[in-house]
C-alpha cells in the first residue's frame, strides 16, 4: 500500500506542475537589492563533476539547473526543470517532461541532451563525480534516453525510492561535450576557478560575476532564469548575489554584527549572547532563533584505514582501537565549552532532525578513560615511556596526528578537548587546524597506489532528509567512503566484513520504497555503523538561525527548521530596503 501511495502522489504532483516553473514565496517580493552571505573558504572549482566539498557546491547550485527536488512546505516531489513527470511500470521507468522555453545564460535551449549528457557523464566511473551513485543501482546503470527535445526516460534497474528528489547538476552540453568526447582530463580542467565567470554559463536563478581569491564571489541574477512567481514576475528578485570569504567564524559574526552580511547560524551559545546584545541595544535591526532545531550537519572524526605505514594502517582498522578512542571523547564538555550548553552528543550517522529514519537506540561507547585504557591494552599497549606516553613490546608510542580546518572555533575546539583527554591517559594526538580545502584534498585525494598521507581528520558532513543521499560515504565505491577510499571510484584493496554489510544496506535502502520497510533497514544500518565506527561522532549543534531584517520572503520563526532554513526558495527573497 505505501508503494501505491508513494507512486501516486509522484503522479498527482507531476500533473500538477506547469511552465515556467513557480516559486511559492512567503509573501510578495520586488525586484532588485543584493544579498550577502559568508563563507569559511573559497571554492576549488565551478565544475560540478569535480565539485565534493560545500565551499565549491553551495555556489554551484546558484547557477547550474536540476530536474527535480523537494518541496520546501511539504518535502513532496517538485520540479524544476522537470515541469511534469510520468511513473510507469511499477517505478521502474519515469518519464521526463522538460520546460520548454528554459535557455542557458548564452541564449541556448536547456534540453534532453544537455540532461542525458549529464547523466552520461555523472555516471562515468572515470569521471568519478561525486553524484555517481545516483547513476547506479546494484551495480547496474540507470538508462537515460532522449524521447524528444523536451522529453527524456530514466529507466532504473530497480524502483529507486529518492528518484524525484535527487537534485543533480545539469551541465550544458555544447560546453562540456566536446571536452568530454577529448577525454575525461579535458573535462575536469573545465570551469577551474582561472576560467573567466563570463565563460561560466548558467541555467540557475544566478550567474557568476567575478571571483577574487580569499575575497569574495559574487553573482548576479541570470535575465534568462525560467522562474516566476505568483503573479508572474520574473525571479530571482534579488539583483546580486555575493559571497564573502571570511575563514573564521567569529569573524563570520562580526561581519553579521556590523550589518555586512545577511544571515548568520550563531554555533554556540556566546554567539548567541553577541547578536541577542547588539539587537537589544538597538545596534543592529536584525531577528534571531536560538536553539530552534538541532543541525542537520555531522562532526566525526575519521582515521585513514589507507596509511602508507602499516603499524598506523593496522591500528586504524582496529575496531577496539576506534572504541577507545570513542570512549576518550568527554561529548559533555564539547557541548558546554564548543557550544555553550546548545547541542545533543551524535551517536550515529543519519541526522537528529530527520525524524522518519533517526533512531537513538544504538550502540553508545561513552566518555570513559579506564575503558579506553583497557581496549588500548588488549591491543598491547600495556605500558608507558618516561615521558607518559603509552607504549607496546616494541616500545612503539602511541601517536597520530590530528587535523581539522582552520577558523571553524566549534571544530578547534572539539578537536582540542578529544586531544587533551588523549594526552591524560598517555595518548599522543599533535593537533593543528589546516586550510579546508587542503583538509578535502588529503580525504579524498588517494596517491595512485591507494595510500593517503593523513592520519586522523576532524570533518563533517551536511546531513539531510534521505539516507540514500548518502550513498557516496556508506558504499564501497563512494567517493567520500572516507575512511577507506579506493582508487578513480573503485572498490578499497581490503575491506571488512561490516563495511560490506552496510554497503549492502544502502543498497537496499534506495531500492526499497515500504517506507516501513526503509526505515527498519537504515535503524540497522545506524545500529552497524555505532558499533563499528568507521566515523567517530562528536556533538551535533544547535540550529541559531539570525537574519537582518531587511530581508523579506524570510519563514516565520515556527516555519524554521534545519531541513529547509530561513526561507524557501532564494528566488523568493528579496531586500527590503
């Protein structure tokens, strides 16, 4: 029964849509004004294929167009540039109906074979894009053909239960076709960050402008977007669009406290004090909304199971050493001293708000030194040198190398406290924050023979509503299987027993569309990964949101959540003033 249901509201919500596409604001909008946001780093590039970190996507997905995600109100279906769609054969084929008239910034149509080329390409395992998994299913392709111009078929190798809510990049095709067609080298090196942003073209609500390193980068509204709202006026509203880049976060709040960016998520409890004291003494016309949901974003640590010394490979891929390093994470003063008292201890991966697949009944390895102790003698570290550091037979010290990326004060100081607990028992952890895009590069960049040069990295991750978002960790060939990656999208060289059953899992999870039946599988897929801890979780934070209240087309405060943020759509927003 909630297959049918499933299937027939992607049906009824198909039929509904019409072109161009309209964006339901919170209240009526005028054009014109700019909107400022920061940011903890520069992007590394435009190109979606290469894009894996947020500095780069967050950008991306202002300019470069999607078929289909969810509605922000209700978290249906909706379209985008996908006006209708039709599900056939049990969900095992849907068809495409594309907004005719939908053009890119340099005045070519937005068609089936810029969206077949996309996925063509998503789906190349060379290519090794980071939305790869949404192009494969047990191993088989998903068949994309072009019915007609406007008109494209996904036939899956098994029902996909996210199918209507994946937001892909749709690149243009006579930009990045004959790059591909010359190899897939040529294709990466595509829109670098050394590409003129007139070069970039758009087929999102924004186009980039300019791009000055460390700086900022700013977009303006692309005159050929294929949006609308209510009333027929042409969106985005807002005239610009820009990025500051401010690698630290309590500079990110002075910016907000001065009135020189838009929005603001205060991570901590001291932040919050700042904005609610400067709204207080009538400093800064601003709104802001303490602890009104828990983050969907993750922080964990991971070791790297690829180390090219085999003493540190072999520790790492202990699953007693990972348990005590667990056990040495006092997750109660990282939530008072990082966040200030605002925030829950994270046991496992899927995100505390997204309730229909969240369960808190997983395995808990708490704050406890003495057991650590114990874990880490059972591995033979029994004893300790003259220094205090612990030691084996062969009076190897204990030791790793911890980092986390530089200016983000909640993540520094996790960091810190996990190592001075370690230091207490004789565990030596060298910590120092690093640039973040150095931080991804480490994490996903393999050597050719498979190694990695990093030893533990402090990270996070975005989180969200579906589980099978996150198909690129959890799968072998994930590539952000981050604890123990493979070489251009394969498989690791050695993988344990519970990383194949969690691969399993997600396999199942994305194929299976009884939403009881989904929920049961990611429970145990949750219940695999606490127990195992390929990833260490640390503390979730609060959801601070704060706004200027220039802005309009802002949801109202029980509206807020971490799902969808302060508003809708940022074609919808617009400045007041």
């Amino acid at each position: 029964m909630k297959k049918l249901l499933v299937l027939g509201m992607l049906a009824l919500a198909g039929l509904a849509m019409a072109q161009p596409k309209v964006f339901k604001g919170t209240e009526p909008g005028r054009a014109g004004g700019a909107y400022r946001v920061t940011s903890i780093s520069d992007p590394r590039t435009w190109n979606p294929f290469v894009a894996r970190e947020t500095s780069s996507t967050d950008i991306i997905a202002l300019f470069l167009p999607y078929l289909t995600t969810y509605d922000p109100y209700t978290q249906a279906p909706e379209g985008r540039l996908a006006k209708s769609w039709e599900v056939r054969n049990n969900g095992l084929t849907v068809i495409f109906k594309l907004r005719e008239g939908a053009k890119w910034s340099d005045g070519q149509a937005i068609d089936a074979d810029d969206v077949i080329f996309s996925a063509t390409v998503h789906a190349d395992q060379r290519v090794n894009s980071n939305s790869r998994s949404s192009f494969i299913l047990d191993g088989q392709p998903i068949k994309w053909t072009k019915v007609d111009q406007f008109t494209v078929r996904a036939d899956f190798p098994k029902p996909y239960a996210p199918a209507l809510i994946q937001g892909w990049y749709i690149v243009p095709e006579h930009i990045f076709g004959p790059a591909y067609r010359a190899g897939v080298q040529q294709l990466q090196a595509l829109w670098n960050l050394d590409t003129p942003p007139a070069q970039v073209v758009s087929g999102g609500p924004f186009k980039l402008d300019s791009y000055v390193k460390g700086e900022r980068v700013v977009l303006v509204r692309n005159p050929n977007y294929w949006g609308v709202d209510e009333r027929n006026n042409p969106v985005a509203y807002l005239e610009r669009y820009t990025v500051q880049i401010v690698p630290d976060l309590n500079a990110q709040l002075a910016r907000f406290l001065a009135g020189e960016a838009d929005t603001f998520s205060a991570a901590n409890a001291d932040q919050v004090a700042q904005v609610l004291e400067r709204i207080r003494a009538n400093r800064l016309r601003a709104e802001i909304f303490p602890n009104v949901d828990v983050t969907l974003g993750t922080n964990f640590i991971v070791f790297n199971w690829n180390h090219k010394d085999p003493f540190k490979e072999n520790l790492f891929r202990q699953v007693k050493f990972r348990r005590a390093m667990a056990h040495l994470m006092d997750k109660k003063s990282m939530i008072e001293v990082a966040l200030g008292g605002l925030g829950q201890p994270q046991w496992s991966p899927i995100s505390i708000p997204n309730k229909a697949f969240f369960t808190d009944d997983v395995a808990k390895f708490e704050f406890n030194p003495q057991r650590a102790l114990q874990l880490l003698a059972e591995l033979g570290f029994r004893s300790k040198n003259r220094d205090g550091w612990l030691v084996n037979a062969e009076g190897k010290v204990l030791e790793f190398n911890l980092v986390t990326n530089q200016g983000n004060n909640v993540r520094e100081r996790i960091a810190q406290i996990f190592r001075d607990e370690a230091r207490k028992v004789g565990v030596k952890v060298e910590y120092r924050p690093i640039d973040f895009n150095e931080l991804v590069r480490q994490l996903t960049s393999p050597a050719a023979d498979g190694t990695r040069e990093f030893d533990a990295i402090l990270i996070g991750l975005t989180g969200g509503i579906e589980p099978a978002f996150s198909r690129n960790v959890w799968e072998l060939n994930g590539s952000l299987h981050a604890w123990n990656q493979g070489v251009g999208g394969k498989n690791p060289a050695k993988v344990e027993a519970f990383e194949v059953l969690i691969d399993t899992l997600m396999k199942r999870g994305a194929t299976t569309l009884d939403q009881a039946q989904r929920r049961q599988i990611y429970v145990q897929f949750q219940k695999v990964v606490a127990e195992n801890l390929p990833l260490i979780y640390t503390v979730a934070p609060a959801y601070n949101p704060a706004r200027l209240t220039r802005l309009g087309g802002m949801f109202p405060k029980e509206q807020i959540n971490s799902i969808v943020g302060q508003f809708p759509y940022i074609e919808t927003v617009f400045a007041k003033e």
